[in-house]
C-alpha cells in the first residue's frame, strides 16, 4: 500500500523537477499578489499588520487554485491518467500520492516563504510562526479539496474558471481558520483553538477528498 | 455499486407494499404523471400566496419596534428556507441517481438547481431591502447572509459545471459530485462563519435575537411558506419535463409522444 | 384591517420603498421563471415537433 503511495510521489517529484519553472510561476505568483495589496491600500503600517494574515492566505488560495489545473492535466494529455484508472491499486491511494507530490511542489514553497512576506508586512514575530503554522496545516488542506475541482473540470473549455467558482466556497473555512489563526495571534487571543479547527478541517479533507476525487476521474474518463 | 440497486429493482416489484416507486424512476412513465401533478401544485400555490398575502399586509399587525418593514419578513424566511430545502433535495437526487443509477433523478437535480438559485438571490435582496431600514447598512457581514451567499456560489457552481460538459451521462455524475460535496460543506461554512463573525465584534449585528413572534405572523409565514414550496414543486416539474424532452429526444417514447399530439 | 386609506397601503409607514421593493422584485422573479420555463418546454415541443415532419419528408423522398 505504502510503497504504490511513495512510487507515485517520487513519480511526479521528479517530474516536477525536470519543469522547474512551473513550480516557480506558483510561487512568483503568490509573492506578486501579496505584493500588490500594500501598492493599492498605501504604506500606512497598522492597517498593513491587521491586514496582513487575510492578504498573505487568500495570496495562498489564489496561487493554489491557479496551480491546481494542472495536477492531472499533464497525465490526461499523454494518457497516463488512463493506465492509472485501470491499475489494480486503489485509485485513491494514487490520488492521494498524487496530491502529496503537489502540495510538496507548490504548498510547501508558499509556507516556506510566507514568513518572509509577513515581515514585509510587518507582521510582529509571534504572529509570524503562527502564519508559518496555519499554511502548514492548510495549504495541505486546498491541495486536497483542489484536487475535486481539478479531477471534475478534466479537459472541459474554459475549465479554469470554472474550477474557481467550484472551490473557492469550499475554501472558505479554510481561509476563516487559517487567516483567522493569525488575526486572533496578533490580537492576543491565541491562536489554538483556530489551529485546531484548522487542523479538524485538513483531517475532514484528507478523509472525504481522495474519495471524491477518485470517483470525479472515473466520472471524466468514462 | 449498480448491481445491489438492479437486484433491489428486480425484487421489488415481488415485494410491494402498496406503490412500486421504481415504476416512476423512468422517464417515460414519470413525464405523464408530472404533467397531471403540475396543476395539483400550481393552482394551490397561487391560492396560496393570495391567502398568505392577505394575511401578512391585512392582517398581521404593525410591528411595535420595526414598524412596518417587517413585513419583508413573509417572503424572506419562505425564501430563505426554500433555498436550503432545495439545495437538500437536490443532493438527496444527487445521491439517488449515483446508488441507483436512474437517469430521471439527475434531470430532477438539475431542474431544482434554478429554482433554489432564484430562492437564494430573493432571500438575499429581501435580506438587503430588509437590512437598510433595521440595522441601517444594506449588508452586514452575519453568518447567515454570508452562508446564504456562498450557497448562491455553490448553486452556480453547479450549474455551471452541468452547462460545461457536454456529454450528459458526465454531466450529471460531475455535478452529483459537486452537490454532495457542496451538501456536506455547507453546515461547516455556517458555523465557521458563525464562529469568525463572534470573534470580530465589530459589525456584528444580532439576527438571532429576535422578539417572540406573534402567533399570526407565524401563520403568514407558514402560508406563504407552503405556497413558495408548492410553486417550486409546480415549476420544477414543468422543468424536469422540458429536461426529459431534450435529453430523450431519440428515444421511442418520445416520438410516440410527439406523434400522438399532431 | 390596518391601513385606513390606499395612500397609507402604499406608503408603508415610510418604508413602502424596501417593502414593495422586495415584493416586486420576488414577483418578476417568479413570473420571469414561469415564463422562461414555460417557453422552454414549448419551445422543445415545437422543435420535436419539427424534428419529426422533416424525418417524415426525408423517408417520402426516398420512396
């Protein structure tokens, strides 16, 4: 069971690594946008700081949801996607792999380089961990829940969009905990009780999603 | 997941107790049957709504705080709870047409899809007219204006998604997905809203705290409440028929149906 | 009976703005819904409808 897990992880690890750049856009894409946000609301640094936590996560959510088109189109197109339905290994555990590989390619870099934005945004130390700490736990979950829309908007025209109206409303507890976390941290309220549910919601995700998303891929490629 | 659903189809008809409900999971015996029940729900609906009118501007009386305004409230909550019924029936049929396999249940889905959709933009304009002469701001950030919100963005979601894809057998199971994952994602969106407008007091306005309601503006409600449903039941049927035309177009029963009417 | 005159039903104590305003607005919504869906099921009635004379005239010009 776990070895088909890892096989498919290292699979699309080294496929992302021979297409370097494509994880690189996500990542410039995340900076550019939580870049812009201080451009359009002015310098001033209070506003900026409670800002802060709702601009970086929904800058994650963007990124994620810009990226997430692409988590099976690669294997559709060369009808990999197709072999990997006829497997005798349980499809959820090769989507589940599959989803690993991308958030390790595009959600880990976000929460590494998170803390670095909310210094820009002058976001005090404290409030920084618990940033870092909140995408940890819920970047995993946008992969999984990305990976639904991905799997049901498979080869449709104009399937970008479409994606975004699909799992954006699916994002919102995710966005309410995960920015909320960071909020109640610099507030003083702290920060666990947030974490918690935030964790509760990627735990739900990790249960419901793989299942979803197996049955959307049987369902496209019928 | 198909084959239990056929032995139960088969078995069934051996083991009745009174009506065999399958016989009407085809769309060839449902589309007569919908055409007799459209006048049982439209012409009740219309009586209805004229009953629950009379009721809420001639009977209810002036509202001791909020003046006259609350009379809003007799299409806002029918609309309201309309457009969260709808949403459940449509994940109900949803998860009907994947267990079992019927066909007539997607077209059901989809053809309810509209209607909760209208529910919802009413109960959000009404929640807005409503809003500006109570609390003074045409929209507050409550959580459940906000939910009602994101239930409009799942509706369209689905709908959009069933208007994608064109091949239909795709079509409905995709959009099945959608709604029951969508289904199951609304009661954790109205609680993490819930939760995430205690804690930012600010605009916090209470909806939840409202005086006891007199006994006949409960019955203006419940009766204008009946007659949304009744009109939803009424129009969504009329749907759900022009939906089996379209999709069942080559098929025998239709060209029966279109040769029997000339 | 609460309003004394019509000037007073329309008026709503002030409020006959967001009253009326959401009862009008439901009211197009539903008579726009009867209408469209209306007009969609008889518009494919017409269509099959056609469908079938051309398929009628297509096999009489074989024969």
């Amino acid at each position: 069971m776990l070895r088909i897990l890892f096989a498919v992880v290292r699979r699309d690890l080294l496929l992302a690594w021979r297409r370097r750049a494509d994880v690189f856009t996500t990542l410039a894409f995340f900076v550019i946008v939580a870049s812009l946000f201080p451009l359009g609301v002015g310098p001033e640094a209070n506003l900026l700081r409670t800002m802060a936590p709702g601009v970086l996560w929904v800058s994650a959510l963007l990124a994620t949801l810009l990226s997430v088109t692409r988590l099976f189109a690669a294997d559709y197109a060369d009808g990999t996607l197709e072999q990997m339905l006829l497997s005798t290994e349980p499809l959820t555990l090769i989507v589940l792999g599959k989803v690993m590989a991308y958030w390790l390619v595009t959600g880990l870099p976000l929460v590494v380089l998170a803390p670095l934005l909310g210094v820009q945004f002058d976001l005090p130390q404290g409030a920084i961990g618990v940033l870092s700490l909140s995408l940890a736990l819920g970047t995993p979950a946008l992969s999984l829940l990305g990976g639904i829309g991905a799997a049901l908007t498979l080869g449709l025209r104009g399937g970008g969009v479409l994606l975004a109206l699909l799992i954006l409303p699916l994002y919102v507890p995710v966005l309410i905990f995960g920015a909320g976390a960071v909020g109640a941290d610099a507030a003083g309220l702290g920060a666990g009780a947030h974490l918690l549910l935030l964790g509760a919601c990627f735990l739900s995700a990790l249960a419901v999603s793989p299942l979803a998303t197996a049955a959307a891929l049987r369902i496209a490629m019928e | 997941m198909t084959a239990p659903a056929k032995a139960l189809a088969e078995k069934l008809p051996e083991s009745r107790g009174g009506i065999n409900w399958f016989k009407y999971a085809s769309p060839q015996t449902f589309y007569p049957l919908a055409g007799k029940l459209i006048p049982l729900f439209g012409w009740p609906a219309l009586a209805l709504a004229l009953v629950g009118l009379y009721l809420s501007f001639f009977v209810a009386p002036t509202d001791a705080t909020q003046g006259e305004s609350y009379r809003i409230i007799f299409i806002h909550v029918p609309a309201a709870w309309m457009s969260m019924i709808i949403y459940l029936a449509m994940a109900f049929w949803c998860a009907v047409g994947l267990i079992f396999n019927t066909r007539l249940s997607f077209m059901m889905s989809q053809a309810l899809a509209p209607t909760g959709a209208m529910w919802t933009f009413i109960a959000l304009w009404t929640g807005a007219l409503w809003g500006k002469p109570t609390w003074g701001a045409w929209w507050v950030w409550d959580a459940r204006l906000t939910s009602e919100l994101i239930l409009l963005f799942l509706y369209l979601g689905y709908m959009a998604l069933v208007a994608a894809i064109d091949d239909p057998r795709r079509a409905d199971r995709a959009g099945a997905v959608v709604a029951l994952v969508g289904a199951i994602n609304v009661p954790i969106i109205y609680f993490s809203v819930k939760w995430w407008n205690t804690l930012h007091q600010g605009a916090s306005v209470s909806v939840t705290s409202a005086p006891k309601m007199a006994s006949i503006m409960l019955a203006g409600m419940l009766v204008m409440a009946l007659a949304a449903w009744a009109y939803s039941v009424a129009v969504v049927l009329v749907r759900v028929r022009a939906l089996m035309l379209e999709r069942e177009r080559n098929t025998d029963w239709v060209a029966q149906l279109v040769e029997s009417s000339r | 009976m609460n309003w004394a005159s019509a000037g007073e039903f329309w008026a709503m104590g002030g409020k006959g703005l967001y009253v009326w305003g959401s009862f009008a607005v439901t009211l197009a919504c539903v008579l726009a819904e009867i209408a469209l869906v209306r007009g969609r099921f008889a518009g494919v009635r017409k269509r099959l409808a056609r469908m079938r004379v051309a398929a009628d005239r297509g096999a009489n010009d074989e024969t």
